[in-house]
C-alpha cells in the first residue's frame, strides 16, 4: 500500500474471523507513533505526516475478551511531489500565463480582421 503525506490511507481487516466467537473490536498500530485504539469497524482511515515505510499491525478481540496476535503489513509514505521552480511556478503563475496568452492571441486577432 501506498500514500503521500498528508493524504488518508484506508486500513482494513475486514474478513477477520473468530473460530469460537465473534470479532468484537480491532486494535490498528500505524507505525508511526499513533494508534486508533480499539474501535468496532474493522476498517480505519489514517493520515501519515511525513514520508517512510511504515510497519502497521493489526489485532482483534472476540467476544469472549480474547486477543490475536498482529498481523502486519507495510505502508511506503512518498516523499510530497516537487514543486515546480522557475519564474512562474504554481498554480499563480499559471493564471499569469493564462492571461498572458489570452491577451497575445486577441492582439493577433485584431490584427487579422480586415477593415
């Protein structure tokens, strides 16, 4: 599985079963120093602040209080997309651009109608 930073990742232990009960709460460790306690979905969304490979671990409890032991997966966080560089960067200067373009192509335009 992977993200980026900032981005929810979907974790899920949805299909976990109890031979002599019932699955009754789920134990979500992401790896990076935060866990989502025991919660009653099987599934969780968790949002990583910086890039990594991260081991998550997941445990159930069944019904009659027993717990499994973690069964793991890995979560790589990617590294946030460079932001472009040079005069007119970003979403700003591709405004500016736009507007810079509009402005040459209705000069063209008015130089091609005839009089």
């Amino acid at each position: 599985m992977s993200t980026r930073p900032g981005e929810a990742v979907t974790v899920s232990a949805a299909g976990s079963t109890d031979t002599d009960g019932t699955v009754a709460a789920y134990f979500f460790d992401f790896g990076d120093g935060t866990n989502s306690d025991w919660v009653t979905t099987s599934s969780v969304a968790h949002t990583y602040a910086a890039a990594g490979t991260f081991t998550v671990k997941v445990r159930v409890r069944d019904n009659n209080g027993a717990e499994s032991q973690n069964v793991t997966s890995t979560v790589t966080v990617a590294a946030p997309a460079a932001k472009p560089s040079g005069f007119l960067g970003g979403f700003e200067g591709g405004l500016a651009l736009s507007a810079v373009a509009a402005a040459a192509i209705g000069a063209a335009a008015w130089r091609g109608r005839k009089r």
